[in-house]
C-alpha cells in the first residue's frame, strides 16, 4: 500500500528587540539569572503590560516578507496553563485575531518549485527556563520570560521530509534578511516543532497527526520525518492506529521515541486578555515598514550573478548571513570592483573570521576601508604581495589602507623613468642570463625580476619590470 | 448552564487546586449558581451589535522599545519559595500540561 505524508511546522523565532513584548526589562543573552525580569513580568498585583512597538514592526516585516495578510485589527489573548516557567501562570499571545494569515513562501525541490502555505503568524511572550537536576528540584531563570516570539505556522502542505528541510531553509533565509531575528537554533532564537501524519493514497481525510518538539538542527527534522514515515506506515500496515501523541527524536539511534500520548485538544481557557486594550494596524504604518524591508536574499542573488557576473558559489557564500551580504554590498557601494570584493570577502575575511572565531561584527574592518584597498590593488598603488600586509593591518586595526602605505612607502614602483635604469644595469651584470635566456631559457627572466625585486624591496611592479625586461633583453 | 461534578475536578485538575472529596457536592452547587447568574447576560439582546472583546476607551497602545532595569531585585525575589544561585528552586516538574 502507498502512502502520502502530511507535513506541518511550527517555527518560533526570537524577535531582536532592546526590551521585553510587554515590560521594560530588557533583552539579553547570558545575563545573571533572574536579573532581567520585573513586576510586569511576573504579573505582580496593579501592574500592566505594556507593549512595545519593535515587536509589532519587527513582525509586520516577517508578515510582509512571506507574502502575508495583516490583519487590521488584532488583541493579545490569555494562554492559562500552570507551570514554573512563568509566574503568571499563562501566556499572553494572540490566539482568535493573529497579526497576519495567508502567506507562503515558495521552495525548490529537486528543481521543482512549490509554493508552502503559511496559516497564519502572531506575536506572543516567551516562558522561563528551567533547568531540571538530578536531585528532584528544577532551577528556574526568567530572563527570557516576556523575550518575544513570533510563532510561524504552516499550512500542513508540506509531503515529504526534503520538502520540509527545504522549507525551514527559505524560512529561516527570509526572516534573517528582514533583520527581525537572528535565526540561530543553537542559540533558541529559532526553534521547530513539527508534525506528521499518513493516510492511503486516495484517503481524503487526514491521518493520525504526531508532534516533534524543540529539534536542534534541520538535518535532525528530515530524519526525524524520514524515520515517521516508515514507523508509522508500519503501524498502519500491520492494522494497528498511530496514536495522537509527542515523540522525541533521539540523536544516537536516529530514531524517534515516544514522550506522550495526548488525550484529546489541551484546555487552556483562552480568552482576550483584559490587560491591553486591542490594536488597529493602519496601512500607513505597514507602508512605513514596507518601505524600510531590506532587500530580500533571492534579490540580492539576482543581482550578484546577473549584474555583477559572479559565480553561483560566490554569491552563495556572501548570502550565507545578512550581515556579510550587509558588508559586502557597503564595500560595493563605496566603489569596490564586485569580483573583486567577493573574492576578498570569502578568501580573506572570511578566513581572517575563522581563525579569530569572530563576526564582522566585532572587527575594525570597515567596507570603506576594504574598498580602498582593493582600489589601491586595481590601479596598481600596490602589489597583491604588499596588498597581504595592508589587509593584516586594516583588518587588525582598522588602519585607512590608503593612509598605511603612503606612510610605510609601499606605493608599488610603476615608474618607468626610474625602472629602466635599473633593469639596464641589472641586465649589464649578469651575462649568464642574457646567454641563457638568448638559448630560450625562459627562467632566465624570472631570475633577473628577483634581483629587481630585491632592489626594490618588492615594490617594483611585476607587469612593468617583465615588459621592460623584454625589451632589453631583444636588444642585446 | 449546568455544571456537573465532574467540569468541577477537571477545573479544579487545570488551576492546580485540591479538593475535598466532601466538599464537591458544595462547591458544584456554588459554582452553578455563579455560573447561572453571569448566563443572565445571554438574556440580553444583542442583534446587531458589534462583538467587542475590550471595554476600555482607547487602542493601539504602544511604548518605544527602551530597556529599564529593574532596581529592586532582591523584592522580586522574596516572593520564590526558595534559591539556589540566583536560580529559584521548585520541585522538579518535566512534563508541562501540553505544549506553549
């Protein structure tokens, strides 16, 4: 019997703000425990939440980006659920008016483009972290209690596991290149859940659905799918029922465990939260935001390749984050040769960054000073031997290239008023090489260039002195 | 609106409350009369009026993402039951109702 899979997600995504959805406390990773929360928070008697307007803006910029309907008018709504995450003892999150529904965002598979429904998206608080020991007691931070989320989910048109890999993928590209989040699992700021479910090819209604929570990479989600697919088609092939339940994948065995079996639809009470007043979300404003949306990484691709003629791979490593595609299209604007700064963006600094295990973010190197150096390359100031130093001490120090090798007197030697005369009395003593190179030992120049070189301490233009070499040398 | 016994545990199973076997009886009682005095407002007729899910006379309330730190943290804590390196301690609890 075949069978067709039903796939669905559920992607939370950490919104970059200063301060908290509702309360002033502010964001922050790796802060002391419990020192970055408050009243509000903690939903002490006579407080209020109070929301922050990033939080609105930040997922209108996701709404718009995947092609989504915002709605105009939406509240926050109260999740009741008891649990130590959170001494409120709900969630506050929009569950009847979301900030926006009916979007998708279209994927590639095995050269096949398919556009994934996405339901719906809102905007809601984070809980607390809990850290379970082994001596029966849990340890709770409520730093990230209040951190707002902004919960993606699609509609269940996703069929098969790489369909799903390939989804999370153009996702997470789209949400990072609208800047709203930093897309890092290892980090939490994004976090899947997923669901899968079976039925027999030309069975209308859908199967059984299981959920998968909190998986830690996206190769992890297709394996987990891939693994469903083949339990659960087992289950239904030897007549039993798959049971509406949460599995867990487990890492060492690829295979996927049962946590809980669910008893029907969870109560959680939902009803408007009495604490905010509803919102209206004006065209003006989305038109606002609309025009602030960065350019989105499929434009970005589009014009490396098409307009600035550079090789798939290149543009694919400069597009891997916003911030090197940010940095590489300022060295661009400030008058950069396109190749050229690619190159230098992922031979140089990227490799510059690795070594140090650092971010562009937290170098001296600046897109006006790259750019000025690989100007200094283009018109011949320097040689791309010296070129290697003016990096080292531009990137190290944030040193202006241009300022550097006037200073260090690394201007490469072009002059032919002052090469000639060199390359005469260096061809005068060394007859040996005149000899050999008459006999069409072509090495013979090479070695005549290194003694120029010497006496120019490297300076001397290599493109000049070969010419200039030729010429004396037919002469003689 | 009825209220039977058993909507009464089950409430009482979600707000992490106990109680009395004996008391059940009562508080379904209780409970139904409450109930049945706010399903009073259903009596009211409300054919073409806009369904509102707020009573306050403004929307849209937004404040600028400004973070503050709070100055009395020590306060906040003396609410915890107990602390263990600025972590509060509560008995272990793995699995939550369902999911957030």
């Amino acid at each position: 019997m075949n069978f067709k899979s039903t796939i669905g997600f559920e992607v939370h995504f950490e919104l970059k703000t200063n301060s908290k959805i509702f309360s002033p406390s502010p964001v922050s990773y790796g802060a002391k425990p419990n020192t970055e929360t408050n009243v509000i928070d903690w939903a002490m008697p006579g407080v209020l939440p109070y929301v922050n307007k990033d939080v609105y803006r930040l997922g209108i910029m996701v709404a718009l980006a995947t092609h989504s309907h915002i709605l105009p008018n939406t509240h926050f709504d109260r999740k009741n659920y008891y649990y130590p995450d959170s001494p409120k003892a709900y969630q506050i999150t929009q569950f009847y008016q979301p900030l926006a529904r009916d979007g998708y965002v279209e994927i590639e598979v095995h050269g096949k483009k398919k556009r994934i429904g996405i339901h719906e998206m809102h905007i809601e608080e984070d809980a607390g972290k809990n850290t379970h020991g082994t001596n029966g007691f849990s340890y709770v931070d409520l730093n990230r209690q209040g951190v707002p989320l902004l919960e993606v989910v699609s509609e269940p048109e996703i069929a098969d596991p790489d369909e799903g890999y390939a989804y999370l993928e153009k996702l997470r590209k789209i949400v990072q290149f609208t800047g709203a989040s930093d897309v890092k699992m290892e980090e939490g700021s994004m976090r899947v859940d997923t669901n899968i479910s079976i039925r027999p090819a030309g069975q209308k209604e859908l199967g059984t659905k299981v959920e998968m929570k909190n998986l830690n990479s996206f190769e992890h989600v297709r394996k987990s799918l891939a693994y469903e697919e083949k339990r659960q088609a087992q289950v239904l092939l030897a007549g039993g029922r798959v049971q509406l339940s949460t599995r867990r994948f487990d890492e060492a065995t690829g295979k996927t465990v049962l946590e809980r079996v669910k008893e029907g639809d969870a109560d959680y009470r939902y009803f408007p939260e009495p604490d905010l007043a509803p919102d209206h979300i004006s065209q003006e404003w989305i038109d606002e935001i609309a025009a602030t949306l960065p350019r989105s990484a499929e434009e970005r691709y589009s014009q490396y390749v098409n307009e600035f003629g550079l090789k798939d791979y290149d543009a694919q490593v400069l597009l891997q984050t916003k911030e090197s595609s940010d940095f590489y299209d300022k060295t661009v604007a400030a008058g950069a040769d396109p190749q050229l700064a690619a190159n230098w963006m992922n031979t140089q600094v990227n490799g510059y960054l690795n070594d140090n295990r650092v971010s562009l973010a937290d170098i001296k190197l600046t897109p006006e000073n790259l750019a000025a150096m690989i100007e200094l390359i283009k018109n011949g100031t320097i040689s791309s031997k010296i070129a290697k130093k003016v990096f080292a001490e531009t990137i190290a120090n944030g040193t202006d290239p241009k300022k550097y090798v006037e200073d260090q007197g690394m201007v490469q030697l072009s002059d032919t008023s002052v090469l000639e005369p060199m390359v005469k009395a260096v061809v005068d003593s060394n007859p040996q090489s005149v000899e050999d190179f008459k006999n069409g030992k072509d090495r013979a120049i090479g070695y005549l260039v290194g003694q120029i070189m010497k006496k120019t301490r490297g300076k001397a233009n290599p493109k000049v002195i070969n010419q200039l070499l030729n010429q004396e040398l037919q002469k003689r | 609106m009825k209220i039977t016994e058993e909507t009464i545990k089950h409430v009482a199973v979600l707000s992490r409350l106990e109680i009395n076997k004996n008391d059940i009886s009562q508080v379904t009682e209780q409970m139904s009369s409450i109930i049945n005095m706010a399903d009073q407002l259903s009596e009211v007729n409300t054919e073409g009026v806009e369904e509102t899910v707020q009573v306050v006379d403004r929307d849209t309330v937004f404040r600028e993402d400004k973070p503050e730190h709070w100055q009395s943290r020590e306060e906040l804590m003396k609410n915890v039951p107990e602390q263990a390196n600025g972590f509060i301690k509560v008995p272990v609890i793995i699995n939550k109702d369902e999911d957030e």
